[in-house]
C-alpha cells in the first residue's frame, strides 16, 4: 500500500507531466491535455477551434455554436486596417458574426439570445475593454490561450488587468460565461514572443529590421519568405476552395476568383 506521501508524489508527478512539461510556467500542452474535457466538450475539438483562431494571428478569433460544434465566423485584430481602436479580435469577432447572423435572417433580439449558446475562441487573454463586451454580451463561453502577463513581458501595450477581474465583477449580469484560460498557449505564445521583445528570436525565413513608425525592431518576413508564401498561397487557396467551397468564403475570406481578400495578422505598432 503506498503512503500517502508517496500517492502526493505520484500527484505532483502527474501534475507536472500535464501542466509543465512543454512549457514551463504555462497552462495546457494540446498533446497532454487530450484526454480531458472541458465544460463537456473534449479538448480535441478546442484545440481544434483555438487553431482556427491561431490562423488568423496574433490576434485571431473563432465563434463557435457549442452544442452544434460549427464554426459561425472568424474575425482578426482590425485595429490597423480601419482606424477604429475598438476592433480588437474580439470586438471584430463580435460585428462579423452579428452581420453572418443577420445574414441568416435572425432578428436582432435573436442575436442577442445566440451569444449565449456561441463559444469565442480567442488567442489572446481578453483586455478590460473585449472581457467587458463579452459579458454583456452574455457570451456562453470564452477560451483563450496567451495571458495578458505573457503579452506584457513580451513588451506589448497592454492594460495591466487580468480578464479574471472584469468576470469577477460582473456578478449581476442575467447570463454567465465560462471562461477558460490558456488553452494551446504553446502554439499561440510564439507570435506574441517576436514583434515586441527585441530580445526574442525572429520565426525562420525573417530579419529584425527597423520599421518606420514602429518603436521597436520588427520581424520582417525576408524575400525567400516572401516568394515562398506567394508561392503556396495560389496552391492552397484553390485546393481550400475545391476542398470547402463556398463556406471558404465565409471562413478564410477567399472570393470565387481564388483571389484572398482578407488581410492577415493586423496589429497595432
Ligand atoms: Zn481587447
């Protein structure tokens, strides 16, 4: 029979192998956490949403109906190309799939009863300003993966506010939201790492250069980057769209031509 400090040991082990084992100090490895669940649903299908999300980064997001499992819009950070400081991923994730819901012809009392069975998939901890949306959105679930404090120490603006906070705080609002953190954070954690932290290594086939109007070094993709990914993107955005069809609109943006017409991994310099 084991004691019970041998049995606190074998926990403690167990623990590390799940929690800490790929990246120290973070939350859940998509390999370990595979056979857990969350709120019900297994974490396969979150980390198969959060990816989805991850596409669209650094800032990225997916709303998801939770019960059905499908994919109702996909949004990006449109801080950079509208102007509007407001259009965080999440708040972007909010106008697009309130325009794809109207667009399927519900009212917008209809709309506000929805959120409450969606899921928002976000690659980034929600500032003060998107983690207070969603709650009055009365949103059913939030997941998200890199933490304020991860985009902080990667010299990122940021409000220095956990999102737990704004949750907390929002007691006596009619619905709640469960809210889950860190959640394939070691996929999403790079693209916060590099932009900002001049210290932190530039992903492969980029440079740290200067960038007007930007007040710090930047990653910039070089030219063998740049040919490769003109290359692959013709290839993939027609093998997306015999592959999905028309839905490929919806999700990625990709006009009948083939032609992409969503911009990528806006963001704030
Ligand atoms: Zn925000």
């Amino acid at each position: 029979m084991q004691t019970i400090a041998q049995l606190a040991l074998l926990g403690a082990a167990c623990v590390q192998a799940v929690l800490g084992s790929h990246y120290p100090g973070l939350g859940l490895h998509n390999d370990d956490q595979s056979g857990l669940s969350l709120n019900g649903v297994p974490a396969t299908t979150r980390t198969k949403w959060m990816r989805v999300a991850n596409d669209h980064f650094p800032f990225g997001v997916a709303v998801v109906n939770t019960t059905s499992d499908e994919l109702v819009c996909v949004a990006a950070n449109k801080v950079g190309v509208t102007g509007n400081p407001s259009m965080h991923g999440e708040i972007s994730g909010l106008h697009r799939c309130t325009q794809v819901l109207t667009e399927r012809g519900l009212s917008p009392q209809e709309i506000l009863a929805a959120w409450h069975d969606l899921t928002m998939y976000t690659t980034g901890e929600p500032c003060a300003m998107c983690a207070s949306a969603l709650r009055w959105a009365g949103m059913g679930e939030v997941v998200w993966a890199t933490s304020i404090e991860t985009i902080i120490k990667n010299g990122r603006n940021q409000i220095y506010l956990p999102s737990s906070m704004i949750v907390a705080a929002s007691y006596s609002m009619p619905h709640q939201t469960h809210w889950f953190g860190s959640i394939l954070a070691n996929e999403t954690d790079p693209h916060f790492f590099h932009q900002f932290n001049e210290s932190a290594p530039c992903p492969g086939m980029c440079t740290r250069q200067k960038v007007a109007g930007s007040r710090v070094t930047m990653c910039v993709p070089d030219d063998e980057w740049k040919s490769e990914w003109k290359a692959r993107e013709g290839e993939w955005e027609k093998q997306l769209m015999e592959t999905k069809g028309a839905i490929a609109e919806e999700w990625y943006g990709v006009t009948g031509s083939g032609r992409k017409i969503r911009n990528r991994g806006h963001d704030e310099l």
